[in-house]
C-alpha cells in the first residue's frame, strides 16, 4: 500500500490552484536498480515530481514525457508520467565526463547552450500516423521548477510557480497556478490577483529542508492556514515499467543464436538490464538454449524455423 500521492486544493474564490505530489515508495523503487551521483539523482527525482504535477493537469489520457536532451554530463533523462499518474524515468550519463559534487542544472544539460528540453504529450488512443504533440521548453533558469514555469508562461499563458526538492529517499513538489478569471467583475478579477499574489508569498518561505522532512498535509497547513481551501481526494501515484522477463528474452531472440553463443564463451550466463529502470535480468546457458528450441518467433527472418 502505497502513502504516495498526488493533492489537490483551491483557494476558494478559485483564484489559484495548489497541487503537492509526495513520493517515497515510487522514487526509491526507481532508484532500486540505479546508482547515480547524488546530484543526478536529486535533479531526475525533481523531474519525476514535476512530471505528476504537470500530467495530474492535464485533461487527457496518455503519457507525458519530459525528454531532456543534454550536452554535458547528462547526455538524456526521459520520464515519463502516465494519466493514472504510473511514472518511470531514465537516465543516460556520458560515461566519459565527471559529474562534480556542486553541479548545477545548467553545468549537467546545457554546459554549451546546446541543451534540449521537449514536453511531450502521447495520446494513449493515438492513430497510425498521428504524431505525439512536442514543446520545446526553453533551457531558462537554474533549476528545474524555473524552466518549467518559464514553459508553462509561454505555452501555455499560465502562471505557475513551482517548488521540487528531492533526496535519496523522496521526491516532493509544489505547484501554485493561477486560474483564467471566469467573467465577474473587475472587483472580482482584483480580488483573484491579490489572491494569487498573497498564495505566492506564503509559499516562498518554503525551503528544501522544510519540504524534504515535511509531509505535504503540514506544510499546506503551515503556508496556508489563513486561507480558506477546497480539497481534493488524493490520487495514488506509482512506479510502473512494463518490463518483464519474457520482454528481456524476446530482445535476447532478436540478437539472434550466434550472437548470444558468441556472449556465452565468454560468460557464464548473459546479464542484461532494462534500459529503461535498470532491472536485472539473468539468462544462463539453459535459458538461453530454451530461447531457441521452441522456434517460436525467431526474430532473424532469415532464420528459417525448425519443427
Ligand atoms: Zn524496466
């Protein structure tokens, strides 16, 4: 049973949306099968809440996807947040290059300015030929929660101020948004605006600390206990990576008999990750025999099937 989730409020003159996303059991089983420097990992652990807060936003049923495209020591981190808020994220590092204890967002993805970051919303029910929705986002700001609400700005006309903070055991956001003002009257619009501008200034007495050994129920209290909130059922969000053994030994299939032979004089059996959450999976000789007996599915198409 899983405590993380995701939770919703607003203020009551509807003026501005508070979402806090809290994950423990989903970061650390992500990280399960991962090692990376601190750094690293804190930065993917603040895209992973990022992600939820932005999918639980959105009004359709697919994956987002945060792809950041880096030209420093993070060469690609992809993570992906579905609409029932399942989450699995990666990350590729240049092997080559160092990662110093002190970098920063823009030192790890965008060192020469050629940094990429691309927003990417899959429909679930996409038709043949029908290509995901992209935005690129704008490699501004020095962390994360500031190049997201640049984007959200830009994109999508939205004020939205953002705060992620993330460890080694639990990633945990923020988001405030300002709601389109629905008619009214001036007043109304006056009231909203104070509304948002008084939301904001409570919230930025956050602190890292404070977020990372709070639960989000107390620090809503704490910012906002003057305001009158309407709250939400909280969303359950989850690790989920539909990687299986029987997915693993159908890639091991596609390298086809002579290639997995070749690995096995060398080894004694063919470890293989996920190369999406890093899972290990194990083939030893029998395995891999027992991939080629049935003749099931030889991806080799030149390989004619035995019966
Ligand atoms: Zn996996």
């Amino acid at each position: 049973m899983t405590t993380d989730h995701l939770q919703k409020y607003l203020l009551e003159d509807r003026s501005t949306r508070i979402q806090t996303v809290d994950l423990t059991e989903t970061w650390l089983t992500g990280l399960a099968h991962q090692s990376y420097p601190p750094v690293v990992r804190d930065l993917l652990g603040q895209l992973c809440a990022a992600s939820v807060l932005l999918a639980s936003n959105i009004k359709f049923n697919g994956s987002l996807v945060l792809q950041l495209q880096g030209d420093g020591p993070l060469a690609l981190i992809v993570v992906e947040c579905q609409s029932d808020l399942s989450l699995r994220a990666t990350v590729q590092l240049r092997q080559e290059l160092v990662v110093p204890d002190n970098a920063t967002f823009q030192s790890l993805l965008n060192s020469n300015g050629n940094g990429r970051f691309i927003v990417i919303l899959d429909p679930a029910d996409r038709q043949e030929g029908q290509q995901p929705y992209q935005g690129v986002v704008p490699m501004q700001g020095d962390s994360v929660a500031q190049v997201l609400e640049h984007y959200m700005k830009q994109s999508e006309q939205l004020d939205t101020r953002i705060w992620l903070a993330a460890n080694g055991s639990r990633a945990t956001g923020l988001l405030l948004q300002r709601l389109p003002d629905h008619g009214g009257t001036a007043e109304d619009t006056e009231t909203h605006h104070e509304s948002w501008q008084r939301a904001g200034i409570l919230a930025q007495t956050l602190t890292t600390q404070e977020m990372l050994s709070e639960s989000p129920d107390t620090l809503i209290h704490r910012l906002f206990w003057e305001e009158p909130l309407l709250t939400f059922e909280p969303q359950p969000v989850r690790w989920f990576c539909p990687c299986t053994r029987e997915r693993v030994a159908n890639m091991l299939k596609m390298l086809g008999q002579a290639e997995i032979e070749s690995i096995l004089s060398e080894q004694e059996k063919v470890d293989i990750a996920c190369n999406f959450c890093g899972k290990p999976y194990s083939f030893d000789a029998i395995d891999c025999a027992r991939l080629f007996i049935d003749g099931q599915s030889s991806a080799d198409p030149d390989k004619p099937v035995e019966h």
